[in-house]
C-alpha cells in the first residue's frame, strides 16, 4: 500500500519523456477546440482522453556543478518536448538537448560493480550458494570469507559502508524460513502458481539482520554484536564524508523505540541516540541527516506533540532544536554545512494556509533565523540546488493550475518561469473541483477535502453523493496540487450524475499534529469511519443539492477495507460501496502495516478487528472487485469476506480481474472503472 526515485544524464531523454508528460509555460497555446457536443459523456473525461490535452504540470530541474543555474524541459499540450536553461544574470533561453549536456558541465566518476572499494583494489562477492569473497583485483587472488550461505541469507552488497584504514562494514539479511505466500497465475499456460516472501503480524520467524566487519589487508571478518531487541530491524543510516564511523538504527518490533548506533574501524558499537514515541514512532515522518563529517546530526520527532527536528553532537549529545511550534517540519531539502543551514519543507505553521500545503523554510542549526521561503497559500514542490543559490518552486492547488518560479537561496523571486497552459483542457469542457472544509465527529478537527461535481450541474437538482475514502494512515489521498488524473477517476465518476467527494479523517496524515496521526492506533478497522459520516452529513446540511437519502462509498486497497466497513457499521446511511483489492482481514496483510498502525505487544501477540466479523450487518449494495495475482493484498482477504456474506446468506456483486495483481493495467482498469460507474447508476439513482 505504499509506493516509493534518479538517473544519470544518458537517461533524461526518456525522464523527460515520461516524468515530464505535463508542461509549465508562460505562453498561452492557440487552440481552436469547438465545445463538447455531449459534456456529460462520462468516457470522455477518462484519463487517456485528458492525456493529450494536458502539457507539463511541474519543471525539474537538473543543475550545473556550482548551482548558478540548471536545464529543464517542458511541452505544451500537443507540442514537442522543448528544452529550456536558466542560468543567474542572464535568465531563461530556449536550448536543444543536446546543449543540456554540455550545460551540466559534470564528469561522472568511474561506475564499479557493487562491492568495489573506493579505490578499486577489491571487490566482494557471493558465489551460488551466498558465500562471501574478498578479491584482490591485482593478483585476482580471491579468498573465501564464509561457508555458511544458504538461499535467503545474503550480504547485501548495494549498501557496504567503506571506512578509512581499509576495512567496510557489511549487512547480511537472514530471510531463512520467512513465510511464504502464493498466488494463481491462472492465464499462465498451464496454470501456475507462484510463491514470494511475505511476512504477517506476529511472525515469529522474520527477516533478520547480521552486521559485519572486514579488514582488506588482513582478511579478517567477524560478526558484531548488534543485537539490543528480539524481532529488532536494523537499517542503515547514510553519513557522506564519514569514514572513521558509519551509523545503523536498531528499531525494536513495538515500534515506540529506534537506536543510532556508531560502529568506528575497531568494530566497536555504540548507542548513541535513543528515540521512543508513545504509542509509537511516526516512520513515515521519521528521518535522520548526518553532515558536516559526522559533528551535525538531525533528527526528526514527535516528542513535542508536532514533529520537529532536534539537533546532535557526533556523540549524542542534544544540544538543541532546531524547529519548535505547532506546526510539522517534512522532508530537509539541502544542508548547507558552509552557512549551516537547513532547507526543508514544512506544514502547518502559516495562518489560513492548508495545514496539508508543504511550504519550503530556511533554519540556522542552533535553531534560530527561521525564514519562509514559498510564501504563496498554495503547495510547493521545491528542488534545492548546489551550494543552495537557487530553489526552483513549482506550486499549485487544486483549483489553481501550477506556476513556476526561480528563487535565491533567501527566497527572493527571481524570475517566473511560467504557468501550466490548460486552456485545451479547459476548452475541451473539464472544469476545476472545489475545495472545502467540514469539521470531524469531535466536531472541532477541521478535515480538508475536494468536491468533483457533473459539468452539467444544475443547483436545483438533487445528486446522490459517493465519498471516495482512503484511511491512510501514513496518507491522505487528498490532493493538495493541481491534478487532472486523480487516480481514482473521480472526475468522470461524477459524469454520471452523482457528487463525489474525498476528504480527510483523523489518523490518515502524518503531516499534521501527533493527536491526528495517531487517533486510529489500535482501532485500525473502524477509526475513520465516524468521520466520514459525520463530513457527509455537514456537507447534506451545507448544499441542498446533496441528497443524504442516496449515499454512496468507493475506495481502493486501505479505502476498500473502508468502504466495505463503512457500509456494514453505517448500513442506513450509505446505500452502496464498491471496494476494490482491500486488506479486509489484516491478520493476514503485511507485518510492516498492522504491527506499526495497529499496534504488537511486547509478548508479540497480535490481534485486530476484521472485515468479516461484520457480514451480518450488511444491508446496503456492495461490489467487491481483486486481481487473482495481488502479491500485496492477497486475494484471499476478498475471498474470506465472500464466505463470510455466504455464511451470512448476504446479496453482493464479485468482480475478479484475471492476471491482475494490486494495481490494474488500463485495459481491466477502465473495465473496471464502467461496472462501478454502471454499479452506482443502478443503486443510488
């Protein structure tokens, strides 16, 4: 349920291609579009309709060496890519691409093979059976490091952490008798299945993690002492310019406790950062920098109440914070070690600004100077470059297309790159969404959301209204930039003659107050469902145009397990739910999301509410839809809720999608987007 990207200059052609689809301009295209002849044909504002009529929507930009300037490229909507530089003192030109690379002005080092050290005298590698081997790359002599490999216990190789006195750091992963899952490949010829790891709540076999040091002149090789938790995780922690140390954190299963430990060339390992969080740690805000040769280190919490970060000595020693308020600092865009400062996105802190809007600041490392640095009431998307003399910032809303600016390192406009031209768009008979506010269940929360209406909308009229949920809680799919395709199709959904909203819910954003994110802790099931209810009615109160007799829920993955739930809690309130690939029974789902958002006791007992429990309840009209090859949620979480509504002698609709797995291709996906268009027409109109 989670997703998570760079490319060398070679590659760019085909990024630009494919990231860059969309386009930023200040020229307004000349189009001659006639109007729709039928606005309400609801296939017609499908995402590959709208595709070509849309250009760049956000600049990336790529910076020579010392920051003064960078090339990008954007098109126009039915226009070639165009390529354009920037460069301080002399603005904005028109370049071919074959100029950009000369522009960048960047030699790439020598790429060797993982496991190669810095000075290419030695490589590691793994035989057959994941044995390790230490080659000197003159003599070519290799030597053997371990007899003990075996399938699922490999050294990981990508990530060898190479320390000064020739000796690396190396992590090998234990996933020997991890649990496997399968699925049917049932257009495979013959039929086949296929199995992959998959590790569920309460595992008591689980991938674990070894560390190792290595001395390359000696060839001596020893395993470290590491281990603090039983069931811990240890991930490493990137330090550029430190080769004395390297860093890992050990996170213990509750999740409430992370540990940096420094490991120098000795081998020795020390605690030196102890991070705990009741009930447990925001991973999905949680982050470390490391700069200044190992002297600077920033840590992300939530101690406070609202995240922000503290700032380390290179031995633990706190020494201040750097960020304080309520408001939530985000992801830190650039260190600037010279000035010492911090480049990072934050939310919240800006009075009548969307507390969802990400906006760019600028901090001192002792905490002082804080300065922000996108001042327009809408959301940023900011790349900082080299030496931090320039931010590009392409921002938006949802009901204002994206404007693209260059600014120095102080925030000060620099120069306007352009606006995204959507008049084809416009023409073609899309119109924006609208925004709005409603209050949560404890009628003080304020939750954000986003209205698609029919483009022939008549206020006099009564619409039903579906609400498009997803409960997080690492996100809210609630969109905050400027957005045409907005993955679920609600656009064209509310063609058809409905209201479609989506809206947030307390415990589905990491970016706000800690009170928000962790309200659905321990209710993993249930905790939104009150206030999507409670948003619906607000909404019924606020716009006689809404009719709360014919309510409708629809939601994918997390939002099926919603909607399907909201539907047998509420069933006198929503009439219909169309769910699709939901973790209905999340005993069964990830060990990663229901140990983290539900919540693992120290005995390692698990135990969550399921979908299933629920049958009886059913009223209302529901469809469920699965790939039959979901390796992230696995179809059987569909097929239990089945027999639990057959147990239950329940009416409902089944739609299993051959060869798909969590996402589906476009060919089933529209297949699929018709039958819950045509599923909402017969029961909430």
């Amino acid at each position: 349920m989670r997703k998570m990207f760079v490319a060398q200059w070679r590659l760019l052609p085909a990024l630009a291609f494919c990231c860059l689809s969309h386009a930023v301009s200040g020229q307004r295209a000349s189009v001659q579009t006639a109007p729709p002849e039928d606005t309400i044909n609801v296939e017609r504002y499908d995402d590959q309709k709208l595709k070509p009529l849309v250009g760049t929507l956000s600049v990336i930009p790529f910076f020579n060496a010392d920051g003064t300037g960078f090339w990008y490229a954007w098109n126009e909507a039915g226009r070639d890519h165009q390529y354009y530089s920037f460069l301080l003192g002399k603005g904005k030109d028109t370049i071919s691409f074959e100029r950009t690379k000369a522009f960048e002005n960047k030699s790439y080092p020598r790429i060797n093979p993982y496991g190669t050290s810095p000075d290419s005298l030695y490589r590691f590698s793994e035989d057959g059976h994941h044995n390790l081997f230490l080659e000197d790359l003159k003599t070519h002599r290799k030597l053997q490091l371990t007899t003990d490999g075996a399938p699922d216990y490999v050294f990981d190789l990508y990530e060898l952490q190479w320390l000064q006195g020739s000796k690396c750091v190396i992590m090998r992963k234990d996933g020997r008798g991890v649990r496997k899952l399968a699925v049917l490949s049932s257009l495979h010829l013959p039929p086949m299945a296929v199995n992959y790891t998959y590790e569920l709540p309460g595992d008591t076999v689980i991938e674990k993690q070894e560390i190792y040091l290595a001395d390359l002149n000696t060839g001596a090789f020893r395993k470290l002492p590491i281990g603090r938790w039983k069931y811990q995780t240890v991930v490493l922690q990137k330090a550029e310019g430190v080769t004395e140390a390297c860093f890992f954190w050990r996170k213990k299963r509750t999740r409430d406790q992370y540990e940096l430990i420094r490991i120098d060339t000795a081998g020795t390992v020390r605690s030196i950062i102890d991070v705990k969080g009741t009930p447990r740690i925001n991973s999905d805000m949680f982050a470390c920098s490391i700069v200044n040769k190992g002297n600077d280190i920033f840590v992300w919490t939530d101690r406070t109440g609202w995240g922000h970060y503290d700032h380390y000595d290179r031995n633990g020693k706190w020494l201040n914070a750097v960020t304080k308020g309520n408001w939530t600092c985000g992801r830190i865009l650039k260190i600037d070690e010279l000035h010492r400062h911090i480049y990072l996105l934050a939310y919240g802190r800006e009075a009548g600004v969307n507390p969802n809007f990400a906006m760019a600041y600028r901090v001192s490392f002792n905490g002082k100077n804080l300065r922000l640095l996108t001042p327009e009431n809408a959301n940023h998307n900011v790349f900082v470059g080299p030496n931090c003399r320039l931010l590009v910032d392409t921002y938006s809303r949802i009901d204002m297309a994206p404007r693209a600016v260059v600014r120095n390192g102080d925030g000060k406009l620099v120069q306007n790159l352009g606006q995204a031209d959507i008049s084809r768009l416009l023409a073609y008979g899309w119109k924006y969404p609208e925004s709005f506010t409603v209050k949560a269940a404890d009628g003080l929360t304020d939750l954000y959301g986003i209205m698609w209406k029919p483009y022939d909308f008549d206020p006099g009229r009564k619409y039903p209204i579906i609400s498009q949920v997803y409960p997080g809680p690492f996100t809210e799919t609630v969109w905050n930039d400027f957005t045409v395709f907005d993955r679920y199709h609600n656009a064209a959904l509310a063609q058809r003659g409905f209201i479609v909203v989506v809206f947030g819910h307390r415990g589905s954003s990491p970016c706000r107050s800690k009170e928000y994110n962790i309200y659905g802790h321990g209710n993993l099931r249930d905790y939104p469902l009150a206030d999507d209810r409670a948003g619906l009615e607000q909404l019924g109160r606020r716009y006689p145009f809404i009719d709360l007799g014919r309510v409708g829920i629809v939601g994918h993955s997390g939002g099926a397990m919603m909607a399907a739930t909201a539907l047998m809690t509420y069933p006198d309130f929503y009439k219909a739910a169309v769910a699709s690939s939901g973790n209905y029974d999340n005993y069964i789902y990830n060990r990663n999301w229901g140990e983290q958002y539900q919540g693992i006791g120290e005995d390692n007992k698990f135990s969550v509410k399921t979908v299933q429990e629920l049958a009886p309840k059913l009223k209302g009209h529901l469809m469920l839809v699965t790939g039959d090859r979901d390796q992230n949620v696995h179809p059987a979480h569909t097929q239990r809720l089945v027999e639990a509504l057959i147990q239950a002698n329940k009416d409902f609709e089944l739609l299993v999608l051959p060869g798909q797995e969590h996402h589906y291709d476009i060919k089933h996906q529209m297949y699929f987007e018709r039958k819950k268009r045509d599923f909402f027409s017969k029961y909430l109109k």
